[in-house]
C-alpha cells in the first residue's frame, strides 16, 4: 500500500506513463517516477521555492525562515526544531546529513501532523461542551455515501467509515424505496451507484462512538413510501437498540436542546 489517496483512472494514467518498458509491472526507478507524479503538487513546488536559492534543496537557515514567516511558529529555539523537523521527516540520509531538506522530505513534512495549520493542542477537549447542541459547529458529512461525484460516481458504506473515523458527528443518508421492500440509499434521480440503507446503519452503528462520545445526527432525506418508512424503522431500532434516542432525554417537553454532554 502506498498510503497515497487517488483516482484510480489518474493513477492509472500515470502509472501506463511510468511503465516505460511496457512490462505491466514497476520496478525501481519506473517505481519512484510513479510515486513522484503521483504525489506532485505544484503549489508545493512554489512554496519550496520561494524560500529555496538553488531550487534543490532547503539549507537549516532557509528551513527556519520558512518555518518563521510561513509557518508562523513560535518556540523558543527555532534551529533546533527545525533540525527535529528534518531529521524527522527527511528521506534522504545526505539531506539529513547536511542539516537540509529536499522537497520530498518538504512534502512529507506538510502533510504530517506537525505540518497542519489544526493546532494540535485542541486535540484535548478544552471548551465548555455543557451548553445545547444548536449553539456549537458540528462536524457534518454531505452525501457521506458517495466516493466519487454526484452524478454517476459510486456509493458505499466506507463513505459512513471514513466520515466517522475522522470525527464527523452528523452523516446523511437519502433513503428510496429499494427492490423486495428494501429501501435504498443513492443520489436519487442519477446514475450513482445504491447501498441497502441496513448496510449503511449497521456501519454507522459500529463506527459511530469509536473516536469521539458526542452524539452522531442521521440527516434522513426520506424518499420512502410509508410502507418501507416502516422497514426504514424496523432497521433503526433492531440495529442501533439502546443507541438510538426515541424520547426526550428526561420524558419531558423540552425546553431546549440537550448538549452534547
């Protein structure tokens, strides 16, 4: 695997224009020329070069620079982070050697956590989560079941995965009435591809708590006739059980939203 997110008839471009011996397979430099067009990102390149005098390479001094105008970071021994940040990230042992860093090392760099405009000390919970839900953000997922576009693209249940593992808290599903009374989840009236929308839950309900314990909201776009509206429901409540909020959390008419908490 080489951990890398891609269109599969781009890479498979790409990979016919690397295969230079026309063997079907890649093997050393066809390999890294692959990897390279496929991970090429001109904005990258710009930016390397702005701080970069010979294009090549980034000196320690020219890495700190970046890291102290671009980056805006703020330590208290800018060289030495730098030089944790190459040693690090850097692929190549000479750059490493020399104290620089090459652009694949750059790229790396910038991609990784420490490269990330999210700062990473908000990965701890720290503000006040006891007011009602309507009064905060929420992480949310558009057509979360499609991998492609909108039009004919492919729909599954790694979309639901994906969304979830990433901390999503509110996922969509447009439900259909499906074949022998199974509804459907698609971008109804295109040519994407269906899911059982019992598939869709059960993923849901496998994924939903494992990376955060804030409530999961199922935006239903429901298409359904009220006869697999019913189905629909069986669905819910046999899969998700106890999970699934029915009431008010307390019996009562509420007087406002609970809060995530």
């Amino acid at each position: 695997m080489m951990n890398v997110n891609m269109n599969e008839d781009h890479s498979l471009r790409l990979f016919k224009m690397a295969d230079r011996s026309h063997s079907g397979t890649l093997e050393g430099d066809e390999f890294v020329l692959f990897y390279k067009a496929l991970t090429q990102r001109d904005d990258i390149r710009r930016l390397f070069n702005e701080f970069s005098k010979d294009r090549k390479k980034l000196t320690l001094l020219e890495f700190v620079d970046f890291l102290k105008y671009e980056q805006l970071e703020q330590v208290q021994n800018l060289e030495t982070f730098a030089m944790d940040l190459i040693a690090r990230y850097e692929p190549s042992e000479t750059a490493r050697n020399l104290h620089a860093m090459t652009l694949d090392g750059f790229l790396i760099y910038l991609c990784s956590p420490d490269g990330s405009i999210f700062n990473l000390e908000h990965e701890a919970l720290y503000q006040d989560m006891s007011q009602p839900l309507c009064h905060y953000f929420i992480s949310s997922s558009h057509n979360t079941y499609l991998m492609e576009d909108q039009l004919c693209g492919h729909s599954s249940v790694e979309g639901y995965i994906r969304a979830l593992k990433k901390g999503c808290r509110c996922v969509e599903l447009d439900c259909w009435d499906g074949p022998n009374l199974e509804p459907v989840v698609y971008h109804g009236h295109t040519l994407t591809s269906k899911i059982l929308f019992r598939d869709a839950i059960s993923v849901i309900n496998k994924y939903a708590f494992r990376v955060s314990d804030f409530p999961v909201i199922l935006s239903i776009e429901n298409h359904c006739s009220i006869e697999q509206q019913s189905v629909m429901a069986h669905h819910l409540q046999n899969i998700l059980g106890d999970k699934l909020v029915k009431s008010t959390i307390d019996g009562k008419v509420p007087t406002r939203f609970p809060s995530p908490e």
